[in-house]
C-alpha cells in the first residue's frame, strides 16, 4: 500500500447496474469496498448527513447505513457504511470477491 494511502479496505469497480436507492431516488456507484463507496450524484448529500439505503447488487439489495464523509456538488458522495447486518456483509464480500483484483480501480494522484 503506498505511504499516502488512508483505505483501510480495496476499492473495486462494480459491475454494470450495481445502484443504491434511497428517499431521495437511485444513483449509480461509481467505486465499492467493504467500508464505503463513491456514488455519483449530481445533488449530493452535505458531508456529515446520515442515510438509509438498499445497495442493490444483481438480484438482492442489501439495507444499510452510512454517514457522508464527503461531498462533491456537481458530481457525487463518499459514503461510509456505519451499520449493516451480518448477512448484508457476507453478500458484500461474496460481491466483492467475484469482482477480483483485475476490476479494481487505480489510485488517482
């Protein structure tokens, strides 16, 4: 891991129509890790804002929680999972491990 790097966790690029849907409408997903992810929204949330959504992955969706850590306005969120139940984060790893080290996204300087 490179000495500026702050993950805790790889990030991966989901398959095609991996969304979240939540009160406010769906986006898409734009990089997943186990801890978070970047959802693409042209009207984020402001950071600190707590929210309640399903991640749909394929044919399940998975209800967690999470907190904005980050937000962009024009362009999306950092969202970290804050709760989730135990079946949610065995789907998500299972998710994650079929995605493979090939589909994860490089670091941008």
């Amino acid at each position: 891991m490179a000495g500026d790097e702050k993950r805790k966790t790889p990030r991966f690029k989901p398959k095609d129509g991996t969304h979240i849907v939540f009160v406010e409408g769906s986006a898409a997903i734009r990089d997943l890790s186990e801890n978070g992810m970047y959802v693409l929204d042209g009207e984020p949330l402001s950071e600190g804002s707590a929210i309640k959504f399903a991640l749909r992955l394929a044919n399940f969706d998975l209800p967690i929680e999470g907190i904005v850590s980050r937000s962009v306005p024009g362009q999306g969120m950092v969202i970290q999972f804050t709760e989730m139940t135990r079946e949610a984060r065995r789907r998500l790893r299972i998710y994650l491990s079929e995605l493979g080290p090939a589909s994860q996204e490089p670091r941008k300087s």
